[in-house]
C-alpha cells in the first residue's frame, strides 16, 4: 500500500478463503480498540464497518510515519548500572496496519484454537483523491454505474461513505445500517457517541448520512 499526507483512503480486507475473522461480539470490540491504537494516531478516521468475515475503514491520512521509542534494558539494581538511552524510530502507517492484524491473529488463533493466516495476504488501500478528478459524465464503481454530480469531488467520498455503512444491509445481517452494533452510522447519526470517527471532518468532506 502506498500512502500520501491529505490522501483519502477506503482499507480492506478479509478472512483468508473469505472465513470469519471475528467469532464473538467482544471479537469485534478488541478489533476496535486496535483501530484506535494503531491507525487513528495517523489521521482521522471518517467511516468504518466491521463484518464477520470482512473490515472497511475510511480515514483521511495525515502522517504516514509516527516516531516510535524502543526501550533500552536497565539493570539498576547492579553496582555501576546505567539505563540505556531510548532509540527513536519511525513507524509507518503500512508497518502499523501489519502489525495490527498480525497481533489480532494471534489472539483469535489463541481463542480458536487454531494455527496459520486469518487475514489475505496483503490489505488494500483505495485512495479516494485519484477518483475526485473524474472527467467523463459516468463511471463504475463496486458494479453500479454512478453519475456524476454537480460537486464531483464529493461524489466518490459520499458513494464509498454509504457503501461501507450500508454493508450490513446488503449482507442480509440486518434491515436498517443503524440497527448494526459494529459500524461507525451510529455514531455520525447521533445515536451513539462513539469518538472513534472524526464527526466534525466528515461533515468538512460534505459526506452525509
């Protein structure tokens, strides 16, 4: 994947050979507070939807790289001892999703019993910017023929924005995208305050429930 500061962004993936990825509601909770360690601090998160075999996320980037310490080992209780000085290194927003997968397989393959990849190999990244600039009067996008707006450079932010929230729905999960726990509609709705999205952005970008 390949990231800019301002870049807008739709990630996915899925479960490897499309399995489930989370197998209890609290699966889906421990998920979130993953999105919330290891990608918020890169940008704002504008939308986001977990499915059981599947996650979306829309989040505007701000940095692609975060200093991170690496602690040196201290033995202070030895005569003569000093702490070791901290290393500051670089993050990338890249490194931080593959960590983040990488660190919820292990605890569902521990909870399951199981062994071997939960994700597909390799995350994708759409970025949202490169679809403002369309010229022609029509595209496709997901299989559905859109035309454009008098504001095209809205036009694809608010179609990936619906399409995510919209995923329970089509899915057969539920009736209503509010009546699905593990989505960020409730919250740009007001049913819930959940902080994870940046309210105030998404209405910046003109997107709407």
């Amino acid at each position: 994947m390949h990231f800019e500061p301002g870049g807008l962004y739709h990630i996915f993936n899925q479960g490897n050979n499309r399995q489930v990825i989370f197998f209890k509601p609290e699966n889906y909770l421990f998920f979130l507070r993953k999105f919330r360690d290891h990608i918020q601090p890169f940008g704002n998160i504008l939308a986001w939807c977990l499915m059981p075999n599947h996650f979306h996320l829309m989040m505007e980037v701000e940095m692609i790289e975060l200093p991170s310490l690496t602690h040196g080992v201290t033995a202070p209780h030895l005569p003569g001892s000093h702490p070791v000085s901290r290393e500051v290194k670089q993050t990338s927003l890249n490194s931080s999703i593959g960590t983040m997968l990488r660190s919820y397989t292990r605890a569902i393959n521990i909870q399951e019993s199981r062994s071997g990849a939960l994700f597909r190999e390799g995350t994708k990244a759409i970025c949202l910017n490169e679809m403002q600039g369309l010229s022609s009067n029509w595209y496709t996008s997901f299989g559905i023929t859109f035309l454009n707006i008098d504001i095209p450079e809205y036009q694809y932010l608010q179609v990936c924005f619906n399409y995510i929230h919209n995923n329970p729905v089509k899915a057969g999960l539920v009736e209503n995208p509010e009546d699905w726990e593990f989505s960020s509609y409730a919250d740009i709705k007001g049913i819930r305050n959940g902080s994870l999205v940046d309210r105030k952005r998404v209405a910046e970008l003109g997107m709407i429930i």
